[in-house]
C-alpha cells in the first residue's frame, strides 16, 4: 500500500492510486448511509443516522460530521482497524465519502462553489484509544489516537492556506492547486514549458483555499505526571469549526492523529530561500564564519504535534450558568436525573445530607463544611447599568492549627469539581497565579499564558498555606478576588482577563499555634485588604477533649482498616455534582421580607462591632453585608428556591458570625482593676497619711468564658428591667442582685467579697471598653450610686 503522492487535503491531490484509500471510502460511504442505532427492541430505524446529522449540519450552515467511534466498531471492525492505523493517510478520502454522500442527498447546490467544490471535515470522537501525552512516540505518527490534557495557552484564530494557487512572475502562468504540508510549499518549477522560472510566484488569493487555524498548548493532566518528572506539554493545531472550542483552563480530550513538521527558523519568512541561517546551537553540517554557524536549507528539525480532528472539554464547566429560568431542563438532564434531583430536593432534611455527604473522609468541622457547601453553589453575578460586575463567588479562608484537616479540604474540592486549581502559596508567583506574558518560540509574537487563578475561571482557585506568599504576590491577586478580573500591561499587550473563581484558602496562624489571647488579624500574616475580600473565615482549633479525641480516633481507625466501605454519604459525588449544577441554575430574587432582615442583621454586625469587646471584634464594612446576601442566595440555591426567604438569612448570618466574630478569646485583662471591698476602702484611706510608698495594685484578668457569662446576666437584667420602664439602675442595686443570683455557688464570705470586686471590675469594662451599658446619672461621692442603662445602639439579642 504505497503513500506516493498521497497529500493531507483531498483525493483530487493524489497523483499515485490508493487502493486502501479508494476502500476506505466505499466503506465509510457505506457506513453513513446504512448505519442506525437499535431501537431497543432488536430493530434497525429505517433512515440513517448520520443522513439525519447532514441534513441538521445542512441546516445549521456548518461542514463538520461529527461520528462516535462506538458506532463504526459496531459496524465495521476492518474499518475500525483501517481508521486507528492510517487515519492520516485516509483522512482526504474519508471526507470525500462526505462530500458524495451530501451530493446523493442534496444534489451539487449545498457542495459546489466558486473556487471548487465545499471541503467537509469528519471528527471522531469517543476513540477507545487514550494515551498520555508522554507516550506519543514516533511510531503513533499517522494513527488515530486521543489524549487528555489541560489547556494552558491558546493562539489567536489565522488563515491557514490549505491549498495555493501561484502566478508565475514571468509569463503569469497560473499553477495547480499546491497542498500545504505544514509549511508554505511554492511550485517546483513553472507548469509553462517555454517558462524557466522555479522561485518567483505570487500567491493568488482568489482561487486559494484557506481555513480557519488555531494552535493550543495543552499539558498533562496532574494525575498523570510520574513522580519527579515535569509536567510535559504538546502542540495541538486545530482547524475549521474546532477552532475557539477550548479555553484555557479547560480540560479537555483530543481526538486527532500525530504529526511530524519542521521546526520554523526564526527569521525565515515565505519567499525565495536564503543561502544560509545562522543557527543557536554547534554542530552539525554547516560552516562556521565569524563565531556563527550557518546551516545549509534543508537542514531542519523537526517536532511532533497533535492534529485534531475533534475536541470536546471533559465535563461540563462546573461554574457556568447552564440555563435560564426559562430554559427547558430536559435538554441539561436525562429524565431519571432530574427524577433523582426531584427527589432529593423534596427532602426536608436535604441541607444537612449535603453538608455530610462534603468530604465524608473528614471528622466533625461542621461549620466548614457548610462554608464549602455554599461555595459551591455560589451567590448569583450581577451587572449594575453602569455595567459594573458584582460578583456571585464566595471566598473561604480556613484558619488553625496544624493536622486540623485544612490541606484536606482543598484537595477534596480540587477533586471534586471538574474545574479547581490546586496551588501553594509558598511555590507560586504573581505571575504563576495571575497570567505573564511569553513569546511564541515560533512566530515570536508575544502570547498570554494563563494562570491559576484564569485556569480556574467557572471554579474553584485553592491556595494552600496561604499565609507564606510573599506580600508583593498578594497584592495581584487583589483585583481577582474582588473584581474577578486579571489586567495585563506588558509587551504592548493590554488585556482585562476573566478570573471568574472562587478562593479557598488555608493558612497557619504565625508561630505555627493558634494564640487566643490575640485578635485574628493578630495571628494571620495576611494584610487587611485580602482579609476584607473573604467572605467566610473558619478558625480551627486542635484543643484536647476526651469525647472528642475517641470519635476522630475511631473514625480514622475505621478508615485504615475499612477504607471505602467505612463512609456511608447520603449521597455519592456524581449526585453531588449533578444536584449543584442543576440549582446553580437558578436566580433568586431577595424578597421584600429577606430586604427586611438583611438591613436588621447587617446593623446589627455593625453595632456590635463598634460596641463590642475589642479582643473579640472583626471590622464589619459593607463588603461583610455582600457576602450576607451572596450567602443568602447560596442558601437559596441550595433549597433550589427561586426566591431568597428571612429563613436563609438568618442562617447566613449565623453562619457569618460563627466565622467573623465568634473567635476564639483569650483572658479579659482589668487594665485599672477595683482591688478592695468597701470596708477595706476605708482603711485604706486613713492610712493615706503614712509614710509608706503605694504599690499599684497587679492586673487582674479573668477567663473570656466566665467574664462572657457575667456579662450577660448584667445586660439580661438590665434589659428586663428596662422594659418594665423603668430607665436605669444603681450599680450597687445591680451588684447586689447579682450577688443574690451567685450566693448558692459561694461558701465563703471570701468568695462572696472576690465576686463583687470582679463584678465590679466587669461593669467598669462594659462602660468604659465594651459600652454595652451608659451612665444616666454620676453617684455623689460614691460611685456605686451612680445610674447605669443599656446603650440604646447596642442589640441584648
């Protein structure tokens, strides 16, 4: 089966006869025509398969056949066997077979045009064949093969001259159509005999044939990379309508066929050859001239490239709205999908099933997972008239000590959604997380190379250890956390990017240990700017708890020795999947009640953090009141409700203040301390004459937990009595009162004299600190007669 003068572009090229490819197209004609799939029942549908596919690509304007491999093995097995060992050499014929199969069907009109008949293109897909891209070797040059990979670089859509038509410079004399192999190929010599003339031509654009031409860069896939080896990456050149269907950032699978061309010579152009070209590297045949080698034409290199056929992206994109309101859902989801969705939206008990069924591999950390969860459903993107963006993704930033599960949820959801990033922070650079700006070794233009935050555009973008990236790296990502947008202005590129991403980030608190005797912003080295672009921050703590210590124990015994069969999710990650992407189509709206409530709550934040225990405050701006709403509506989603209900943000609001302003306190420090009862009051004063020198009394400090309970039976009483109308009260009513409620717990006269002093030292901290509670009236020379009331900005619920 010999391959002279066989060309990649159409039958009417060859100059030798190809028997193999003559059958090959008898056979795929065939194919087309008779194929059909069973209707269930045994029996064949009575019109063609395919002939249904060319009358919707006839409607649909396009010259494209798509054909699932799964149906030629059905079909055919030598076919099959001709197609995954010489797909290159009966490409042409296979669309020829196209090309009369159209003619049958519609006659010439839909084939013929001005310059020769319509090209037609067959894609395969569903090829049973994958391979890694390191193991394309030379001998899968010319088979049909597919591959997996991610896209990490595409080019601008080009012409590609498929085949040319020249004009000789000399007599005018216009050539036969010249196919392109890979490289612009001129005529040999004039088709004129009295014409001498073998390298002046002028390339006639009319009667030329071009396609659309696009070349990607895809790279393996993580799980595929050998320990210890770098992550290798392939060329992949497609053309006609595959052009613009892969993005980067997309995972995708590749149906088409190895190729060999020549590598391009920087500086060599399309015209008349040059005698020589210096070249980077010695050696070889060539000759040395001043410190350069020259290398002769002809002498090339050469590289391996994949040539689509057909691409087609694994999984849907996670993040992307996949309908309208108003759009049909059956064309989403198959009837027993959205049978199963049904019933599990049905379900009252559908939050907390989906909360453990996040990363079932994980302990307790139920608050973080309910994060996850409404991270993974997303708020909803809004464009104001101004056309500004607000954005729908939620951002998570887990806080705490080491071996509390933090790397662990990354790399749950780095593997759960078909499009996450998974990166460190320590090992990433601006540019590595952004987008940089590279040249194209082969045409020297200058081309943009995503990032992980643009890879994971429509997903997830997880950052582990989050608090060793360099300062200057957190300043990039600030546009993309908020404005979800990357801006490049380098090379005389100037672009705004999409960075539509969630972050999910993990860091350690400074010292390696969680201080609760400090703020949050205290224990995390991360600046204020990126702490406000958050909307969730979860602080866990490993502290030692019997109960506690034996259930983690447990389960992760269970899971050495059960593995798989020791977790029991209500339901599996492909339901998961599946339920998330049919509630993210949905849009709630916030109803006139939830308006209500969201103001109430936000005031609420507000007050209390301008009011409140500074040790314990986390600044609340309006950015806070957003992630309200966008939790809101991730709540929403979640119940696939159209409309955003109080119900929803009261539970967001729970939830934002579990992670915000419930942190973990240290010890209440008096800073001036009341040291002595009344009585010892006395005697110090008639003391105050001596001689001997006054020592200031130590700090006092007393636990958060008991000094959080003190202060509530003050307010609760206070605010009791208030809506009796009565407008204050005395601090010493207030004291003893007090006093009263404690006496069962006191068996001392001792203790009862220490309860008052620190009952007065929390009154002080609660007027003077916290200003909880205002002085109405100042006491006459004591100030246990003064009159206290609660502060009317500050909220007792």
């Amino acid at each position: 089966m010999d391959t002279v003068g066989f060309s990649s572009q159409g039958p009417h090229d060859v100059v030798n006869k190809d028997d193999l490819g003559d059958s090959t197209q008898a056979r795929f004609e065939s194919f087309l025509l008779e194929w059909s799939p069973d209707d269930g029942d045994g029996t064949k549908k009575e019109d063609s398969y395919y002939l249904e596919k060319l009358r919707q690509m006839r409607e649909d304007d396009r010259s494209t056949l798509y054909v699932d491999f799964l149906h030629v093995i059905m079909f055919d097995e030598q076919l099959v066997e001709v197609l995954e060992l010489y797909f290159y050499r009966v490409d042409p014929y296979l669309r020829k077979a196209v090309q009369n199969v159209v003619k049958k069907l519609f006659g010439n009109d839909f084939v013929t045009e001005e310059n020769g008949d319509k090209e037609f293109w067959v894609a395969f897909f569903n090829q049973k064949a994958l391979y890694k891209i390191r193991e394309l070797r030379s001998q899968k040059v010319g088979m049909l093969c597919a591959i997996r990979g991610t896209v990490t670089r595409t080019s601008e859509v080009r012409p590609e001259l498929l085949t040319g038509v020249f004009m000789c410079y000399d007599c005018r004399t216009a050539s036969p159509l010249i196919p392109q192999q890979f490289r612009y190929t001129e005529p040999v010599m004039c088709k004129n005999p009295t014409c001498t003339n073998r390298n002046r031509w002028e390339l006639s654009v009319e009667q030329s044939k071009f396609v659309d031409w696009q070349k990607i860069r895809v790279q393996e896939n993580s799980d595929e990379i050998p320990s210890g080896s770098m992550p290798r990456s392939l060329d992949v050149i497609l053309r006609h309508e595959e052009v613009e269907k892969a993005k980067a950032g997309d995972k995708c699978e590749i149906v088409g066929t190895v190729i060999v061309v020549p590598e391009m010579i920087r500086g060599r152009a399309p015209g008349p050859k040059m005698e020589g070209m210096p070249r980077v590297s010695g050696g070889g045949d060539g000759v040395r001239d001043g410190g350069e080698v020259f290398a002769f034409a002809g002498d090339y290199n050469y590289r391996i490239c994949f040539l689509a056929c057909s691409v087609r992206t694994i999984s849907a994109k996670f993040g992307e709205e996949i309908q309208e309101e108003d759009d049909d859902t059956d064309t989403q989801f198959s009837a027993e999908e959205l049978a199963e969705i049904k019933e599990m939206r049905s379900d009252p008990k559908i939050y907390d099933k989906l909360i453990g069924s996040i990363s079932p591999t994980i302990f307790g950390h139920k608050d973080v997972k309910k994060g996850i969860l409404l991270m993974l459903f997303g708020g909803v993107h809004k464009v104001t008239t101004e056309k500004t963006n607000l954005r729908g993704d939620i951002n998570v930033c887990i806080v705490g000590d080491p071996s509390t599960s933090k790397s662990q949820f990354l790399k749950y959801v780095a593997s759960f959604l078909p499009r996450a990033v998974y990166t460190s922070g320590k090992a990433s650079s601006a540019a590595g997380l952004t987008a940089t700006v590279v040249r194209d070794p082969d045409t020297g233009d200058f081309n943009i190379e995503a990032g992980a935050l643009m890879l994971a555009d429509n997903g997830i973008c997880c950052i582990d250890e989050f608090d060793k990236m360099d300062p200057k790296d957190q300043v990039a990502i600030h546009e993309a956390m908020e404005q979800q947008t990357i801006s490049i202005a380098k090379a005389g590129i100037h672009a705004t990017l999409n960075a539509r991403t969630s972050v999910l980030a993990a860091a350690n608190p400074i010292g390696g240990r969680y201080d609760k005797s400090k703020t949050l912003k205290a224990n995390l080295n991360v600046t204020p700017a990126i702490m406000s672009r958050f909307d969730l921050f979860f602080v866990v703590l490993d502290e030692c708890d019997e109960q506690t210590d034996a259930h983690i124990a447990e389960h992760i015994v269970r899971m050495h020795q059960k593995k798989d069969q020791a977790l029991t999710p209500h339901f599996t990650t492909v339901q998961l999947q599946k339920y998330i992407r049919y509630a993210r189509s949905f849009k709630p709206q916030i109803s006139p009640e939830a308006k209500t409530v969201m103001i109430e709550s936000y005031r609420t934040l507000r007050a209390g953090d301008s009011v409140g225990h500074g040790k314990s405050a986390y600044r609340i701006t309006v950015r806070q009141l957003e992630s309200l709403i966008r939790l809101s509506e991730a709540l929403a989603r979640l119940h696939c409700d159209k409309e955003v209900r109080p119900v929803y943000v009261r539970e967001a609001t729970q939830l934002l203040k579990k992670s915000i302003i419930h942190v973990e306190t240290g010890d209440v420090t008096f800073e001036a301390p009341v040291t002595t009862s009344k009585k010892d009051a006395e005697s110090k004063k008639q003391d105050s004459d001596s001689d001997v020198e006054e020592i200031e009394p130590p700090k006092k400090k007393i636990s958060f937990s008991k000094y959080n309970q003190i202060c509530g039976m003050i307010i609760h009483y206070l605010h009791r009595e208030m809506q009796k109308d009565i407008p204050g009260k005395k601090e010493v009513e207030i004291v003893r009162w007090y006093s009263q409620q404690v006496e069962d717990e006191i068996s001392s006269e001792k203790e009862l004299e220490e309860e008052i002093i620190l009952v007065k030292n929390v009154i002080n901290v609660l007027i003077n600190k916290d200003r909880h509670i205002i002085v109405l009236q100042e006491g006459t020379g004591d100030p246990m007669e003064r009159v206290l009331a609660l502060n009317p900005n500050f909220d007792p619920e």
